[in-house]
C-alpha cells in the first residue's frame, strides 16, 4: 500500500470452511447449560452462515479481513483463552464460559438479522492504496460498538450471561476502547485475559497475513 506493493486478502480453500465449521461446532457441543445451548441453536440457525462468512475487521493492516475472517479469528481466541486461564487462573473458569465470551466476543461484527456488519467495497482505488476491503454497512443502527451489539444478540436470542462474562466482552478490546476507560484496573480477571486473547489472536493474524504477502 503505502510502499506501492499491492496487498490482498488470504482466501481461504472450501476445506479451510467447513474445517471452521466442524470446530464451531466441536466448542458449542461444550455448552452444557441446556438454556444456553438452545439459544445458541437458535442463533446460529438464525446467523450462523453470516458468522462463517463475515470478515474480523474492513482492513487488511488489522486483521482477519477476509471472508471467514471473524469465525477463525473467534475459534483462535478460545484456544488462546483457554491457554492462559489454565496459566494464570487454573480451574477457576469452566469450559462453557471459555467458549461463550471467546467465541462470541466479536458476535456483533455479523451485524443483525437483516443486514451484515460490513458490506465489500466496490472502491478498487481504497483496495488497492488504503487496503479497505469493507465498509461500515449504514443500514445498521450507527454508533453502536460491536461489542455492545454482541451483548444485543445475546440477550435477543435469550442467552443469559453472569455479570463477569457480560463484562468481559463489553470491555474486550480494554483500554484501546475509549469507552472502556471507567473500567481501567477494576476488570475482572475473565475480562483481561479475554482481552490479552484476543490481542494475541490478532497478532498472530496480522504477522501471517503479512508473511503470506512478503
């Protein structure tokens, strides 16, 4: 981009799809709360194909932004939660609580029922010097941070959380969210090694996406 090298989303093969799917559907078969685990049903009835789909972020300098993006980033993120909780907080966290806020942090990236989170660029200009692949879809309520739409689509398909879980993905993206800031030093040990999860998923993503670009 800024060098003059023109840089382009991974994409991934139809094994690399349905090995996604088979994961997703290994981590919520670890859901033993029935009520949690019907309403999960519901929501991936409802938005599954949206999550497999959708991108993690609308560029290529951050990370994930291609289809299948968010479903691989949000399956990283519990492997490496449940990595560092087994380090730093061994047996304080069951494996359903690992899977629900790692999974569906970024939920609110597949947008609502009716319209995706983000829309392609038909920009080839923006693509090709900015690396913005996606833009915001307007049709969406604007000014609601993913975050907060993930708690939305939790609560809509009546997925109950506890008051830690609820606060670990409200404040997932830690201090780099403005909003977050009422929180700083008061998160609970769940939120911040959901948060070093997730940085860690994204680091990881971003180093691949530009080795495969070398």
């Amino acid at each position: 981009m800024s060098d003059g090298k023109v840089f382009v989303p991974h994409k991934m093969s139809a094994n690399e799809i349905d090995n996604l799917v088979d994961k997703l559907t290994t981590l919520i078969g670890f859901i033993d709360d029935k009520d949690r685990s019907k309403g999960l049903s519901r929501l991936f009835d409802d938005l599954g194909q949206e999550f497999i789909e959708a991108p993690a972020s609308p560029k290529l300098e951050w990370h994930n932004c291609m289809p299948g993006g968010l479903a691989e980033h949000s399956i990283r993120v519990v492997e490496f939660l449940k990595e560092i909780l087994d380090v730093f907080h061994p047996e304080t966290y069951d494996i359903s609580t690992i899977v629900t806020v790692g999974l569906l942090h970024d939920l609110g990236k597949v947008g609502d029922i009716d319209n995706p989170a983000y829309v392609e660029n038909e920009s080839d200009w923006h693509k090709t010097n900015q690396g913005k692949y996606y833009n915001y879809n307007d049709k969406l309520l604007p000014w609601m941070l993913h975050s907060h739409r993930s708690l939305y689509l939790l609560q809509k398909y009546g997925i109950v959380l506890s008051a830690e879980e609820f606060q670990a993905i409200l404040i997932h993206d830690g201090q780099y969210g403005s909003s977050n800031s009422a929180y700083a030093q008061k998160e609970s040990p769940l939120a911040l090694c959901l948060h070093q999860a997730d940085m860690q998923a994204c680091a990881f993503e971003n180093k691949r996406w530009r080795e495969l670009n070398e």
